[in-house]
C-alpha cells in the first residue's frame, strides 16, 4: 500500500485555500497510485490557529467544509485530515468545548474522527485553553491493515527516551498493546536548531522499542513567529530511516508498506542541511516570505546601517522577497562613520537590492530646536540617542505606509534580552527577523554566507559593533564581550538558571547581575515588539510570558 | 472565633516587600483579637507570577522564605498564605511541575498545605502552564472548628448557578459532604465591570445552597494589565452578606465566627460604587499608580489634543499620581482646530496639572523635506497622516527618557479594535490607561466626572471626535457612529458572534462585514500595543490570542 506525505503550507483560518491544496495534493496522491493520503495536524485551518477556536461560527464553518471536501476527493483515496471537532459532552462534564481531531475521509465522507490524548500547555503551546484530551486509542483498518492514529505531542512522551514523563498516558504504548500494523503521527512541530535530529532519535527510539514502521507528517511554513520546517520522515519497523521530504519547503512523498513484510521498502531521503547556519538561515528565509505572503506584501523595506544584524536581514529578505523587492533605506547621522555609508552600499551592491539615502541630520537639528526650551541646561544622553533611532523608524513607516512596503526590524536576541534596542525606533516593524537570533549566532551565520563568495561586505563581519548614537559609541562600552554576554543569557532565558548557577559556570557575580536585571528591566520593550521569528528553545514572544510591573531579583 | 481578613497588594515576585506587608497584617490582626488571619491567592509572591514560575531558583526562594515567615508571626496566629509547592511525582506521574498552593501557618511552622483543585485556563488564565490540579478535599481544624480551604476558581463550578459545569469535580461539594463549619475562599479575582454583583450572587447562593458560612478574600491592586478590585466579603449560612471590605483599597477587616450558632455575626460592609462609570474609574486610577509604583515612576506625561480620550486619561492620572506629578504636552499642528487648544487648557485647568506646548509644524515640513525626492507626486494620505501623530509619539518619548516620566496612551478600546491609531504614535506608552474602555463608555466615564462640577470642558465632550491629522477630518467619516460601533465591536470580541449573527441584530450586512475585517486587519497594530487595563470580560491583551498572518473572513 503507497502512502502519500503532504507536506502542506497552509495559511491560518484561510480554509477554502488550505482546502484547495489539499485537494491539489490528493489528486498528485492519487495520480501515484497512493491508497492513504496524510495531511499535517489541523490541516484545514492551519496550525496554530489561536483564538480563532473561540469563535463557534468558525467551528461550524470548518465542520461544512469537512463535509464538503469529503465529496470532492479522489474515490479510492482515504485521506487524514486535521481539524477540531465540538465535544458533545463539554457543559454537562464540565470539559473543555473541542477536541483537536483527525477525521478519516474516504468514499466521499467523514468515516472516523480521532482526538488528540496529549496536549501541550507550555512554551508558545496553548492546547488546554480550548482542547480536552482524547481518551481513546486511535486507530482504523484500511485495506486490512492496521494504522495506529498519533496527532503530533501524541508521540513525546516515552520516559524511557526523556527519562521522565509530562503526561500520564503514553498513546504509543496503548497502540502496541493494540498490536496496529503502523503508526501514522500527524503533526505541526515548530522548528527550532536541531530539532530534527531529536525528532528521528526518538522515532528511530519508538520504532525499535515497538518494533512497528512510523511515518511522521510535519506541517510546513512561517506562521507569524513560528517556523513549521517540514522534513517529514518514516523509519521501518528496525529503526531504520526509509524517507525524509524536503525542509522547509512544500512537498509530497509517497512511502510504500509491504503487507507480507509487514514494513516500509526503503525510499528517497532528502539530505539534512550540513551545518546549523544554513539551516537556520532557511528557516528565516521561510519566515519571512511567508509572513509577507500570508500577510499580503510582495515588498519589504528596512534601514541599513552599515551593521551587521541589518547587513543579514537584508540577505535573508532578498533570498524571501527577490532582490528587486527589497528597498535598503540609509539613514546616516553625523555620528555615523563614514564606512556605515560605504560599508551599507558595498551590501546593496553585493546583494542588488534597490537602496536610498535620508539623511536626519536636519530632522535632529529639528527636534533640538523644538524641544530645546524643555531639555535646556540637561546633557546628552538615552533621550537625545533615542530620538535619532525614532527618527529613522518615523521615516521607514512614512515609507511603508506610502508604498505599501512590510517593515523589517533588524534587531538580534542578544540586544532584545538587555533591552539595547529603541522602542518605537530600530525596533519597529511587522516582522522581527533576527530577534531569537543571539548575536554571536548573528556573526556564524553571516561567515557561512560569505562560504563561496562575499556576501556580507567582510569591514561589516570585522569591525566593532557599534549603534553609532553618539560620537565613538561601541557596544563593548556598555555591554559586555558577545561570547560572554551570549551564553549568560542562554542560561538565562533558555535554561532558568540562578545568579548563583550561572556565576559558578564562571563569571563574576556583578556581572551576572548586571545582565539579569538588564534582561529583567527590558520586559517593558519586549512587550510591545513585533513578533520575532522563533529558533531557539525559548524565544521572546509567545512562550515567554513574563510580568513586568515586577521585581523578583534586586 | 474572629477571622481577620488581609486584603493586599502584593508587587509581582518582590518577595520581602509581599512579606512585610504580611507580617504587618499579621500584627494588626493580632491585636485586633484574631485567630486566624487570611490573605489572597499566591499573597507570597503575587498574582499573577507569570513564567517567574519557571524559574526553580524562584521556586526555591518561595519555600525558604515561607519558612522564615512562619517563625515571624504572632503566637496564637494561624495564617494562611498563597504560595507554590513543587509536584514530588512531576516526573514519574507525568503531571506539571507545581501545585497552586495555600500553607497553613501556625506555632512558628508549615502545619499543612492545600493544593488548588481548579486551574483557570482561558482568557487572560494560563494556570494549565504552570500546576497540576489538586486532588484532595482541604480543610483543617482551628480550636475545634472544622474550617474547608478553596482557592479562588474552586469555588466557580456550580452548574446550578451557571447551568453548566467547566470542570468535573466541585471542590464545595466535596466539602460539604465532609460537613465543614465553614468555607474559606482565597482569591485573586480580576476586576471587570459588575463582577462583584456576580461574585457575591454566586457566593449567597452557595452559602444557601450548602448552609454554610463563606468568607471570600481577594487580591487588590493593579499588575500590568489585571486590576484585582479588592471587595473581599462574607456570607453567613442562611445567605446574608455580613462583611464587605473596601473596593480598590489595601484593606483589613475582622469577622467573627460564633462556634455554638455555627455562623459569623453580622459585621461592616462597605457600599459598593453606585454607579458602573465611579466603579470604572476608581479601577483606572488603582491601574495607572500601581503600574506606577510598581515599575518605579513618580510622574507621568502624557499628550492633550483637545479630545476626549487624552482629556480623560489626564482626569484618571492627576487623580492616581497627584496633579502637579502629571505632565499634559499640547503639540498642535497646522491641522490643529483653535478649540484644541483652548479645550486642552481648560481641562488643564480645571485638573490643575503641569503643561507644555510643543508645535510640530517644524518637523512635520522637515520630513516633507526629508521625504520629498521619495513621496514627490504622491498624495497626501496616511503615512502623512501617520508621521505627524510618530512627531508627537517621538516628543513625548524624549520627554519621558530626558525626565523619567512614564508615557500613558490613550487610545480607547474602539479605536484599538478597528485599528483607528497610529502604531509608533499615539499608541506610544508604557501603559495604555483606556485601550479596554470604549468610546461610548469614555463619554459615559466624563459626564460622570461632571457630576457635580466641570472636570472634563463642556466643550470637548460636545464636540465631533476628530483624529485631526488632515484639513476638516472627522471620525465619522471613517467610522460609524460610535453608538453603532461599539455594539458590533462588543458582539464581535466580547460575544464571539458571527456576521451574520450580527446583521441579525439589525445592521446592514456592508457596514458589519467592514468592522469585522477593521479588527482583523488590526492585529499587527494590537500585537505592539502596551498593556491596556483590563475592565471587560475580554481584553485586548493577554487573553486575546489572535494570528496576524491569517485569513478567515475575506
């Protein structure tokens, strides 16, 4: 039996257009003589749909539209489809209103609906806000065979892979005991570095210690700061990995059960990127191109300072949006160094983007005048560096608004974490490309652009980093070496570590707690950021959901 | 028996200023005659704590703390205090990491701990994130009295009051059936419009229904966006109201508990606001200065355009912050209306607060200057319109960086829903003071404050609302009349409803289908806005979870 993989970009809540391509991906199913079509987890709306779930007529609409679509697939195709199904049973046992289902359509209707038993409720997930967990074992027979249903988290939690459980009940081991033939999970995982390593680890782990064939569908695109990257895969019932579809892009492979050998045959496996740059890199190319897309923009903009973050948001952009789509808007300062210019148009020329010069000289000269009554007799400081940053933000949302460009911010992780970034300034913008993108990370990535030919202008990669707010201004004068400052805050924000633990990795303690409490002090900035694209383990933004008006450490 | 009631105001994860204010209460009650003394949900390190709760140096911290406070308290005190206990079985059971707990203080230690039973997960609650629910019945006895222990939600599951069941178990039946004396309830309940109405309903018709005498103890004071309003109250056993402490106050009230009636004796009770818009007002002010306070500001600044919004969210600060600590700047452009000014200076006036006028005419022809080689023979529009409010955006950061002050925003709830603001303008703001309060309710709100003498000029109520950011402009010319708008906008956020539910109610389908998309289109803008304070059942903000990159309705 030929099993299809889509591997489907849907756009949230866009039904009717995440229907057509998965009718699209039925019929290639089909025309390869695939008996089973799989579609990624909420395939229907799209993966995650959010507060949308709250509206009932957004239910109901996608119940028709499962009933619709039914009629319009393939006959001879049973196809998986994801979608949420209203829990009957919510107000008199005092549940949770939906389940977050796969309904099984074949000969032109829904024939079972499966639910999903874990559900996440941590970092960016929310699935106990609107999900009761399923509590039965899910599967279906097909053809005579045997196919154990998972819908993603389903599969995350073999204590014997972790060393621990995070929910009570491991769907896996009820569907051996089930003795299923398969095992099919459907998923919308989100990337993060190196995730995909882990994924095939622990399905190489599940496969052999149940000795059963695993294929796993993963959703793929860019949905505001999640990157979902693909990669879908299967592994034989020895461990061995039998397919890999393409990363970060859309695709659709067909994996083959032989029912006599009870197994996958081997298939084509798509390589892996070769080193964590590249595919990082991917991954925000994805993220931004979708976010446009989805959001309807062909054209970005952004301000080019001659520094490195802008230097790779614009090599992301043009690789996302075509060179020709991207405008490079040099705002130059009297505190800008003459390489900042030079520097900025040596990138414009190596990546062919279209670019512009305004000057704020005279708009500083403007908000001097007008504010001199006020600021009179004070000396310059956080005000005055600000008020150059908002200018040019001022400026680049002027361009935006009149040409219906989408806004860049070109912020790092490193400069978000310590709050050393301009609310309402350079971090303004629909999309934060660099923003879960430490700066230390920021340099490897552009010295692997830079593997063939010059990429990024190699004065950006090797002069200090500087905000050039004030005369001679380097970072290094208020912050501390990247290296350092990088790993603090991974322990920080990624591994919840103490002052304590984190000065016995080696730092002096007034170091340490000058980096928590900047980290701490930035909560306010953070807030009102534009979503930054997701790939560390815990990015800012909807996993990291922190009080401000508080105070814990002094 | 005399329970002391501590209703406190607690600053986020501050853990030694939360204990103070324990141990003062403690004292207080003391000598007051108390046995018992009660604080809020989480009183340790306040509610809510947010992702704090990741943190385990955090957790640690609470633990030895809660040990040192034990041995701070009076003899003959027993005093319950909101704090979290980890999960011992987390890993092996599979469940969360921590319990939402209330400890049982007494002779100098921890005598018993009480684990909350219901987890709040929808809105602005993400308890689901952190806790595992609690599986046994609390309760624990006081010189003979059997008292039983819930913890806020524990006590909001009553199918017969609310015709359906949210969670399974009822922690109050479960009490009753273990024939407790009486119930304590400890809470950190947000406030929203008339919720105390419902609170004391539900409460009467539990002490009815289980003949047995309630003592409800709430949170007060303002953490970013939730005001917890305070308003702790008891019931006797046949449904009496017999003590109600103040409402949007730190507070501290006695209630005696008769062993041979089995019931309290009647006590105080404070009024309630006699009307919604003293009630709403009383919330905003409590918003602004705990926000205040608890990020370390003393003075405000804040833009006057003549209009009613900015007029009334001067009103609310020179009320939470003292007159001569608010800052109005005026910052008229050649669009400006005489009356502007002349309105704004009254209202200056008439609160007796600080201003400043700062005309943009300069640097509105300085980005034309800027801008011309690029906007030449364009037309004037939005992002024309958009500069001139980033101008005034731009002067009032520089005021608040130069001077420490916080920027309050404006903008009310209509304007946020249809995206009726400039983001990076006058949506600037550490706190966004009114974004949960609509435009009928502002108006509402103002006449209220007029009541006896003019706050708010005659003339800034009675006029058209106008953005003022081109020759003429109305907001009807946008919008429909707000009487109309904010109908739709309450069906669509607040009641979830569909398109055609709402042209039910008597709108043309044209106009509700152009708000629906207003608010979705909106998103981005929402994403980047401040904390706005909470007042309706569903705010922008922390319990609005919307995609951007989405398309539902076309």
């Amino acid at each position: 039996m030929k099993i299809a993989i889509a591997q489907l970009n849907p756009t949230i809540g866009n039904l009717d257009l995440n229907i057509q391509q998965i009718i699209e991906a039925a019929e290639e199913a089909f025309t390869l003589g695939a008996r089973l079509l799989l579609t990624p987890e909420l395939s229907l709306c799209g993966y995650p749909p959010r507060d949308l779930l709250l509206n009932p007529s957004f239910i109901k609409n996608m119940a028709e539209k499962l009933s619709e679509l039914a009629l319009q697939l393939p006959d001879r195709l049973a196809v998986l489809i994801g979608t949420v199904e209203t829990n009957p049973q919510a107000a008199s046992k005092g549940e949770k209103p939906l389940f977050n289902s796969i309904a099984l359509l074949d000969k032109g209707r829904v024939q079972q609906i499966f639910h999903k038993r874990l559900l996440p409720t941590y970092d960016v997930f929310d699935e106990d806000r609107y999900f009761e967990p399923g509590y039965e074992t899910n599967y279906f027979s097909l053809d005579g065979i045997k196919i154990g249903v998972t819908i993603c988290e389903d599969l995350w939690n073999d204590e014997k892979f972790w060393g621990k459980r995070i929910y009570e009940v491991n769907p896996i081991e009820d569907l051996v005991k089930l003795d299923v033939d398969l095992i099919v999970n459907l998923s919308a995982s989100p990337y993060t570095v190196n995730k995909q390593k882990v994924r095939e680890e622990m399905l190489k782990h599940t496969a052999i210690r149940a000795t059963i064939p695993i294929v796993y569908v993963n959703q793929v695109g860019g949905n505001d700061d999640l990157i979902f990257d693909g990669n879908s895969f299967a592994f034989n019932h020895n461990g061995e990995e039998i397919c890999r579809a393409k990363a970060f892009e859309r695709d659709l492979v067909i994996v083959e059960y032989q029912k006599d050998r009870k197994d996958f045959l081997p298939g084509a496996i798509v390589a892996l990127p070769e080193k964590e740059e590249e595919e990082i890199f991917s991954a925000l190319v994805l993220g931004v191109r979708d976010y446009a897309r989805k959001c309807g923009f062909t054209k970005v903009v952004l301000g080019l300072s001659g520094g490195i973050d802008s230097a790779l948001v614009a090599a992301i952009a043009s690789v996302a949006m075509g060179s020709k789509n991207v405008l490079g808007v040099l705002m130059p300062s009297p505190y800008s160094s003459t390489h900042s210019i030079t520097d900025a148009m040596a990138l414009v020329n190596n990546l062919e983007i279209n670019s512009y010069k305004l000057p704020i000289e005279s708009l500083m000269k403007g908000y001097e005048e007008t504010l001199e009554p006020l600021f009179a007799g004070t000396e310059f400081g956080v005000a005055e560096e600000n008020i150059q940053s908002r200018i040019r933000g001022n400026l680049l949302m002027a361009i935006a608004n009149k040409f219906g460009y989408l806004l860049l911010s070109t912020g790092n992780k490193s400069e978000m974490a310590v709050g050393y970034c301009t609310l309402y300034g350079d971090m303004n913008g629909g999309l934060a490309v660099i923003a879960d993108v430490p700066k230390t990370r920021v340099y490897s990535i552009c010295n692997w652009l830079n593997r063939d030919r010059e990429v990024i202008p190699s004065n950006i990669i090797n002069k200090p980093p500087s905000a050039e707010l004030k005369p001679d201004q380097k970072d290094r004068d208020s912050l501390p070496e990247y290296e350092i400052l990088d790993d603090i805050l991974d322990q920080i924000i990624c591994e919840h570590r103490s002052p304590l633990q984190i000065i016995a990795t080696g730092y002096e303690p007034d170091l340490v707690n000058k980096v928590m409490k900047l980290v701490a002090r930035a909560e306010f900035k953070r807030r009102q950021a534009p979503p930054g694209i997701k790939i560390t383990d815990r990015a800012f933004g909807t996993g990291w959901r922190m009080p401000i008006a508080s105070r814990w450490l002094k």
